[in-house]
C-alpha cells in the first residue's frame, strides 16, 4: 500500500479548514442539485459559505434523472407555459456554462396516424416559439423514411412520418461534482458524509446547525447568519428539526429508469413517445453507450435511500416502448434500473402525482429557516438564485446581487468544441497527469485507474460506490459488469486513501449488495 496522497482536497485538509472556522454567513443543508446551487450562488457573490451533504454529492435524486436538460414537453401539454420559458432559458445558460456536461439533443416523435403530425407538430412549433432567442435548432417535420433513418430501429408498421425537435442531455451526478468544485474554487467549504444532526436556536431564531463526521463520528456546532434546507424529498425531516409539529410540504412520487444495449435505439437521435397510457410521455434516450428508457411517476409514502421499482413499473415501461420499436426490449435485456424520487410540492388525498406541482416553492419559517424544494436540474440555477436571494434578506446579509448566469463551471472549455464532450473538460490534463492515466481497469466501462485516483484526491470521492455510482456512471449502465471493476476500483482507493485489505473486501461487499439491486428485475 502506498502513503496516502494528501492535498488541499483532501478530507482532513477540508476538515481543518471547518475547525477553524468562525461564523458563516450561509450554511447549506444537501448536496443535490439543489444544494449544491444554492453554495455556488453564495459562495459567488462572496458570502462565506458551507455546503454539508449527509451522504454522497447527488446520492439521491439528482443522481437518478432522465438526464434531460429540457423545457419540458409534458409541461407544455398542462399549460405550464411560464415553467417552460423558464426551464429553455436557463437550458441556454447550461449550454453556455457547462458545455463539456450538457449537449445539444434531438428527439423524433414517431406519428402512426396523420392527425399526429399537426397536432404534435403544432405543439413543439409552440415550444420553439417559447424558446425564443434560447432555441438550440428548429422543429420540424419528417417523412416515414426520413424517421427510420433517424430512429434505425424504430417499427415502420403503420408509420406516417415524425416530428424532429430540439432539447440538451447532461450526466447528473458529473453536473453535481462539477458544481461543488466550482464552489470550492470560489472559496466555498463543502463536506460528504457530514449529516446535521439539529439546528443551533438561539432566541426563537435558526444560528446554526449541528453536525457530525459520519467516517470519525467527531461532531461539530457551527454558526450561520442564515441556513438554507435544500435536502429534496427529505426537507420536512429538516424542517421538523425547528418544529416537530410542522405540517409536510411534499409528496413524493417516483420515476423508474431502465438502461439496456445501444443496439436497441442505434443513432444519435433520442425517441419521445408522446403518449402512454398514465398521461405522460416516455423517453428512449442514448446515453454513455447504453440506451435510457423512462420513468414513471408514482406516489411513495416512504423515503428510502435507495429506492426500488414497485410492483409493476418495470413491465410498464417495457410495454409502453415496445410498440415503438423493432425489436422490444424484455427483463433480461436490462442492465440496470434506477430509481429517483421527486420533491413534489402538494397536499391533500389524491394518489396521483403526475397533476402535482413541478415548480419549487420557498418558505421561511418563524426562526428564519429558508426552505426550498421541489422543481428539477433544468432549473436548478433559478431556484439556488431565488432561495440566496431570500437568505441574504432573513440573514440580513450584505446586499449582493446573484452572479452565476453566466458562471462557467469548473472544467468548461472556453469554446465548444468535440474535445468539450470529455465530462473533465479543462481538467482532462491534470487528470491524466496521475499515475494509471493509459490503463483501463475494466474491459466493460472508460474507466483508468487515473480517474480513480483523481476521483480521491479532487472529487471527494470516499468509497467504491462513490466511483462506480457517481464519479462514473459504471452502476447505472451495466451493474453486473460495475460488480467485476469493484475488486480493482477498491484497490486503487485504498492506495490513495490509506485503507487496508479489510477496508477493501468491505467495500467490495457492501458495493456488490447495492448492484444487485441495481440488476435485480
């Protein structure tokens, strides 16, 4: 074993920096895509702020997307108009911003009767238009040859032809680490494995949070001016941290996932199927090689960390793309199956979530809790903007204007470019720079032991799941194969991190437990 590399990245280098720590102005509770954009808004306009994550970066939902970066045609249906005009202009501002993440997308909506053509045709005309001067390319409408060229395996049974349009695909969690590393080089602190385990009250009023190091069990009191929840689906769980009584502000649901071989949508084009049978649209997306078939959306009670399919789910996507395609994917054909659960903001009895609000919602609570929740990665910025905009006031900050329209973040190349398709970006050299940079430890998955290293010393990463869930993608598109890299992963994170054997064969064990989830149908 080799001697621990030690940095300004590292754990115990970010830790001292905690201990000596005075007062913050901002502490941020939840490193989703949330939280995570509410500690670069602070942190840009200069307020000393802290991010704690209980787990993982993006161990929940906002690791678990479509990977769309989108206005969103399903909104566009409801007559959510202002969400939509939103959602296109701020999918511009990523674009712009994290153009080594977030890349231009065409989708074809296959029309098996020729009302299809005006009616969807009409529609993402609409969509064009609400983009305005946001717009990535034009609508417009295909022929029944033009739309297998661009969907090779689509079934031309019956086809008439096809609507084209344009949206942005991302990879979530990569979003996720570059933004905590954007906000570590404002000079923001942001710690994983870190839970809050209360509020510091003082007065009738929030000052503060309560923590613990989950690896060492050492806790902390730290003093904020202000304290944002941004936690997703687990925001009342803080909020009951202040009242215990408080009434809950969502109601969850959850979308299902399944990535299956490339042979079964080969191309460049995403597939849109406009209709299914619950009112929603699924989408058949290429992804990292592999192709991304979802999601549902279906009220969950319970918040489990790790989510599974309920009953039904699985068979329901399948069914529903099936007549879309060639040949249908089945059960075995899948990888691997994720699940996300969405922040809802609503109330009431009704058991359907797909009608429920998809906008965020902030409230301040009697002590000066700021609380925000709800909406989706696409607008991710706008909702950090608005919930810093509201702390500054309860906090009674120096009055800063938000910053981040035009902040590119860490690892975006100044021009688009193919090389800007590489999720380093402008940190590719350094990455490359480790030791292992030519050796891949998986004939399965890009992976060299290089980024393993990398992953340790610059992105935090603290286990194998870490690496194979987040840093990588290796869990989401094959798990069974991720199981096989887990051994060789676990080796190389012992090295940089200063484990043993022992360590290794637990991480192996408890990644293995996880897959298999992942790959159970």
């Amino acid at each position: 074993m080799t001697a621990i590399v030690e940095g300004p990245l590292s754990r115990s280098a970010l830790l001292g920096r905690l201990r000596a720590a005075g007062a913050w102005d901002v502490v941020v509770i939840g490193g989703g895509a949330t939280g995570l954009g509410c500690a670069v808004d602070a942190s840009a306009r200069g307020y000393r702020t802290l991010l704690l994550e209980a787990h993982d970066f993006a161990k929940g939902t906002s690791s678990r997307a479509t990977k769309l970066i989108h206005g969103g045609v399903r909104y566009l249906a409801q007559g959510n108009l202002p969400l939509v005009h939103e959602a296109l202009a701020e999918r511009s501002r990523l674009l712009a911003n994290a153009p080594h993440l977030v890349h231009p997308l065409r989708f074809v909506v296959p029309a098996y009767h020729w009302l299809d053509i005006p009616k969807f045709g009409a529609g993402l005309t609409f969509y064009d238009l609400l983009a305005g001067g946001h717009g990535i390319g034009r609508s417009r409408v295909l022929d029944a040859a033009s739309t297998v060229v661009a969907l090779p395996t689509v079934n031309p049974d019956g086809l008439r032809g096809g609507i084209a349009y344009w949206d942005a695909q991302f990879d979530d969690a990569r979003l996720a680490i570059a933004l905590m590393r954007t906000h570590l080089d404002l000079g923001g602190l942001a710690l994983n494995y870190l839970p809050v385990d209360g509020l510091v009250q003082e007065g009738g009023r929030v000052r503060g949070v309560l923590a613990h190091d989950a690896e060492t069990g050492e806790t902390f009191h730290m003093a904020a001016r202000t304290v944002i929840n941004a936690t997703g689906v687990w925001a009342d769980s803080v909020r009951r941290f202040e009242r215990s009584q408080v009434s809950a502000m969502l109601k969850p649901s959850q979308g299902v996932h399944l990535v299956v071989d490339r042979d079964f949508l080969p191309g460049m084009d995403a597939l849109l199927v406009p209709e299914t049978p619950d009112g929603r649209v699924l989408f058949v997306i290429p992804w990292c090689g592999k192709v991304l078939i979802g999601t549902t959306d279906s009220p969950r009670k319970d918040l489990p960390l790790e989510p599974e399919p309920l009953a039904g789910e699985i068979d329901f996507i399948l069914a529903t793309a099936a007549p879309y395609l060639v040949r249908a994917p089945s059960r075995e054909d899948v990888r691997s199956v994720f699940v996300g659960l969405r922040p809802l903001i609503g109330a009431g009895d009704s058991s359907a979530t797909r009608s429920l609000s998809r906008e965020h919602c902030i409230e301040v609570s009697p002590g000066g809790l700021v609380t925000i929740t709800g909406g989706k990665w696409t607008t991710y910025r706008r909702m950090a903007e608005e919930a810093v905009d509201t702390a500054q006031s309860v906090g009674s900050l120096p009055s800063r204007s938000g910053a981040t329209a035009s902040l590119r973040l860490h690892g975006a190349p100044t021009a688009r470019s193919s090389a800007s398709r590489d999720v380093y970006g402008t940190a590719r050299a350094e990455v490359d720079s480790l030791p292992g940079a030519a050796r891949a430890v998986s004939p399965s998955f890009a992976l060299t032991e290089a980024e393993i290293r990398y992953a340790a010393r610059a992105e935090l990463a603290r286990s194998v799941e870490d690496v194979l869930a987040r840093r990588h993608r290796a869990l989401f598109l094959d798990a069974k194969a991720a199981v096989v890299a887990a051994p060789e992963v676990a080796r190389i994170l012992a090295e940089e991190l200063g484990r043993d054997a022992a360590w290794c064969s637990g991480e192996v064990e408890r990644f293995s437990v996880l897959a298999a989830q992942y790959a159970r149908l």
